[in-house]
C-alpha cells in the first residue's frame, strides 16, 4: 500500500508539467499578441518604441524555448510571475481567488453528498415506489437543465420574486457577489454571509447531486441483489442493519470515484456558476485570464487546479481499500 502511494505521487509531477506545458505552447497559437494588450489594449496599435519595451521587460521577445525554460525555472520555486496588465503578483491572485472557490466547493459537495447519497439511496430501497419514480423524473431534469439557466431560475424564485411574496428580509438570499466575506473555520458563513452562498452552492451542486443520486440508485439495487444480502437478511437482522451495514459500504465504491472527480471538478470548472452569480473564484479568473492574454495568471491558476484534480484522484484510489476489504494494493504490490 505504501508503495502504491509513493507511485502515484510522483506521478502527479509529470501530469502537472504535461498539463501546464500543452497550455504553455497553446497560448502562443492563439491569435493576437500578448504584448499588445499590455500597453494599449485590444482596440489600439501602441507606440513601436513602447512595445519592444514591454516585450523586453516581460521576456516575450525570447524565443518560445528560453520562455518555457524560464517558467519552469520559476515555478518549481512557485514564483508565479505578475500579471502582465496589472503587475499584481499571481501568488497573492491565487490567495484569494483559491479561497473563494474552495469555500463554494466544499459547499457544493455538502449538498451533493447529503442531498445524492440520500435521494440515491431512497430512491433503491423504494424501488419502483412513487417517491422512486419522482426522484428518477427530478435527477433527469437536474443533469439536462445548464448551470446558468438553474442559476437565473434561482435568482428569480428566491431572490426577486419574494419581493412580491412579502418575504422578511433576513430571508431572502442574495443573487450576485460573495458579500461581506465573514467565516468560522474557514467555511462556515457567519452574519449576513449565508445569503451569499446558498445560491451559487445549490446551483454548482445541482447537476452533480442528480449524478451522485443516480449512480447510487444503480449501485445500491445491484448491491441488494447480492447473494450476502440475502444471507444477512437470513439470519434474522433488521432491513436498515442489512442495508446500511452490509449494503452501503459495498455500493459506495463507484460513488466515492464519482464524488472525487466532481469535488477537482467544482473547484476548477465552475466558471458558469461563478460568472451568473458574480462570484470571484478561479474559475471565472482563468475565462477572464484567457480573453485577456495573461499568461502568468493563466498558468498558474491553472496549476493549482491540475494539482488538485490529481491529488483527489489519489484519494479516491485510497479510499477503495478502506470501502472494499477485498482491494489490497500492498499483496497486488507484492505479486
């Protein structure tokens, strides 16, 4: 088991210097040079003598080879660079916009793992029930419905129209921004700062909880099928001992992929939750990063999401030996 986990975490090494090494070369094939941006924008020709100052000063007139050379120099000290347009340091960009989109992601896959795992698991106990056949019409309508469009349906439900309901004020929610920014322990909201989060939370969640509530109906119906149910219902134990016991643990295995990939996933793509809602997370900083030709702050937010998304596909390799008695990577080392 130990060995296993050393391969794998120095497999993330050279996943991180493909990854950020296509997106390095991929940059420089896109129309438009940086260089303008920097000194005069997308809608006017700079001054020449201007120009090849800004070029000098930010090594964009190095040849390609000696400006990859020179990243990776630097980001192996994770010195980032600046941004071009505004010479703020990527290091501290990362810090906040990390942050935020960290704290919405832990509360999306709250919702995902609370709201899935009990519909999924509802759903697979009631099989073919009325309550069953509801959650399988809802979690169908959850995955085709886009982010955006949940998201502007949010807005108008619990944040404009309680106007003409007559909601208290305390209770209705927030549509744009990420408010007065107060936590406990990192991600708990405090104050005003829940009415911030539910919106943007649910709508990143959504799309991910219809998934999770549909591969754990799945694995929890073939896990009940399973010849060692029968064999602990036949020694007398309860239905919820025999399904949450014997039946949960086991059904987890694919969920537990899924929910490991989607957490990477949250943190990294949730560029259309974060736009809607104006929230200031890595996601929306990368779309804006692109538009604007702003390679230091491309990669190397970049970078912390490629780094994340590996680091939770080790755990979820982890975690199968702990779900899965069965799984041993230490004998399958050994062989």
């Amino acid at each position: 088991m130990t060995s296993y986990i050393i391969r794998r975490l120095l497999l993330i090494v050279p996943t991180v210097f493909v990854a950020l090494s296509l997106l390095f070369f991929i940059f420089f094939l896109l129309p438009g040079d940086p260089a303008n941006l920097i000194v005069g924008g997308a809608d006017r020709t700079p001054d020449p003598g201007i120009l090849e100052r800004a070029k000098e000063r930010y090594g964009l007139d190095d040849p390609i080879y000696v400006q990859f050379k020179d990243y990776w120099s630097r980001t192996i000290r994770w010195d980032l660079g600046a941004s071009y347009l505004n010479n703020r340091s990527v290091n501290d960009l990362l810090g906040e916009r990390a942050v935020n989109s960290i704290r919405l992601g832990i509360w999306a896959m709250i919702i995902e793992i609370i709201a899935g795992l009990g519909v999924g698991l509802l759903s697979a106990v009631k099989r073919y029930s009325l309550s069953d056949r509801i959650t399988t019409i809802a979690t169908a309508a959850a995955s085709a419905v886009p982010v955006f469009v949940l998201g502007f349906i949010l807005q108008y439900l619990f944040a404009v129209q309680p106007n003409k309901w007559g909601w208290p004020e305390w209770a209705r929610l927030k549509t744009s921004g990420i408010g007065p920014n107060t936590w406990t322990l990192f991600f708990i909201p405090t104050g005003e700062q829940w009415r911030y989060l539910v919106l943007p939370a649910v709508a990143l969640a959504s799309v991910g909880t219809a998934l999770v509530a549909r591969m754990m109906r799945g694995s929890m119906l073939e896990v009940l099928r399973a010849d060692y149910m029968r064999t602990a219902r036949s020694k007398g134990l309860r239905e919820r001992a025999v399904v949450v016991k014997h039946g949960l643990r086991n059904a987890m295995l694919p969920v537990v992929t899924l929910l490991g990939i989607d957490f990477g996933t949250v943190i990294g793509v949730a560029v259309l939750t974060e736009f809607t809602f104006s929230w200031p997370g890595l996601g929306s900083q990368i779309v804006k990063s692109v538009g604007q030709r702003d390679l230091p702050v491309l990669l190397g937010l970049t970078l912390v999401v490629v780094i994340v998304y590996a680091t939770l596909n080790l755990l979820v390799d982890i975690s199968y030996a702990w779900f899965d008695p069965r799984i041993r990577y230490g004998k399958a080392d050994a062989a």
